[in-house]
C-alpha cells in the first residue's frame, strides 16, 4: 500500500494505480479480493514491487511484467514510513514511470517535487511535538515519533511482549502511571488485535491510523502529527 500512494501521487492523472495489497478494516495489509485482483489485470499491466522478497509473497505476480525498485531494499520495510527514506523510493518510482511513459516524465518530475516539498512542509509541522513526552507502543510508527523530536518512553520489552499475547498483568498500572505523568500512549495497527483493542478503550491513547487509499501521504503524515499535538498539548476551545 505504501507504493501504492507514492505512485498514485507521482503519477497523478497520468496514471491509474490498482493496489494488488490493501489494509482491511482491522489495519492489517491482505492480499486484494483474495488475489482475484490479478485475475482482472490485462496481460499488459506494469506492475511495481520493492523488490523481488516483496513480488514473491503475491502469488501469480511472475506472469506480469513486474519493475523491482531495487534488488533487495536496503533497510527495513517498517521504514517506508520514515520521511528520510521515502523521498529515495519515491525516485525509483518516478525512474520506473518515466521507462514506460517516456513524454510524461516533466510531468513526473513536477510531482516528485511537490511530494518532497509536502513531506518537508509535514515533517515541519511535526516539530509541534518537540520535546513532547509519548509512551511508544506502536509497531513501527516510532520513527515517526522520533523525528517529529518527541521524548519517548518505551515499556520494558519482556511486558510489551506479553500484552502483545494477551497478558495484561501490569498493563493498567502502567498506563495509570503514564496517565498521571500526563504521557500519551502512542498505539497503531501493526501491534497485535487484542492489544489493540485494549488501548483503543484508553482515553490517553492515541491511535496512529493507516493512510485511506484516497488520501496523499503528506497530507495524512500533517494531520497525524497536528492530531497528536491537539491530544497531548493543546488547550480545547473555551
């Protein structure tokens, strides 16, 4: 889904971008119609993958022509939300783009531009939350935590791991302590269903949610950041 955004916003009208992986309603990324969706492709469909580990967890992929944007990504793909990394993938994509449509590459070009201006502009708004204390129990939004500037305190890992089961012994004491010290409890969908479901009945927690297919990254990266400030710092209107 994360190329799924970078390609629909650098391709804008230009081109019509089908994501072959969706996140469902729990957050969680699944296969498109059960992989019907690729049964719907003209033979003739480019496809973009991240690499060849990405393309082979979709089965039936290795009968299109399928564009690898590198041939093993260098870091983690948790990482594809970090503002540092995402400007280089979004390159690839616009190289990708510019092979198969040559014409339309100043056009490309032009969107590339205004993506990495509107992330910057987001990634400004972050600061926001500047030195603003966060408890960090997400699955991979910490980085976004992190650059935003935010003081960040983590669970001892052997607790974590065993909320993440569904052993919540110690788990409300800790929150309360969290809650009393007035830390939010940053939470998103790459933690466990159950442990989910438990923080999003907290009041001090705040729920880091998945981009809509409909909405381009910096806009969604802005109003979480602007989100989180209301949350922990900001005065409700009188």
């Amino acid at each position: 889904m994360w190329l799924t955004l970078l390609t629909s916003f650098i391709g804008g009208q230009e081109v019509n971008v089908i994501p072959i992986k969706i996140w469902n309603s729990n957050g969680d990324l699944v296969i498109a119609e059960k992989g019907k969706i690729l049964r719907k492709l003209p033979s003739d469909v480019k496809i973009i993958a991240l690499d060849k580990n990405d393309a082979d967890t979709i089965k039936g992929l290795e009968d299109f022509n399928v564009c690898y944007l590198y041939s093993s990504f260098p870091v983690e793909k948790s990482l594809l939300i970090d503002p540092s990394v995402i400007p280089f993938v979004a390159q690839r994509i616009l190289t990708a783009l510019s092979e198969w449509d040559t014409q339309n590459y100043p056009y490309y070009q032009r969107r590339l531009a205004e993506f990495q201006a509107r992330l910057s502009g987001a990634s400004l708004a972050g600061q926001v939350l500047k030195d603003v204390a966060v408890c960090d129990m997400s699955g991979s939004c910490g980085i976004l935590l992190k650059a935003a500037g935010c003081k960040i305190e983590v669970p001892e890992s052997e607790s974590l791991e065993k909320w993440k089961k569904g052993n919540f012994a110690g788990l409300r004491d800790y929150l309360d302590d969290m809650k009393a010290k007035n830390i939010t409890i940053v939470f998103d969908d790459d933690i466990p269903p159950v442990l989910r479901k438990y923080l999003s009945g907290r009041s001090e927690a705040f729920h880091w949610k998945r981009p809509a297919p409909e909405v381009d990254y910096p806009t969604f990266l802005n109003e979480q950041y602007i989100s989180l400030w209301q949350k922990t710092i900001a005065k409700p209107l009188t």
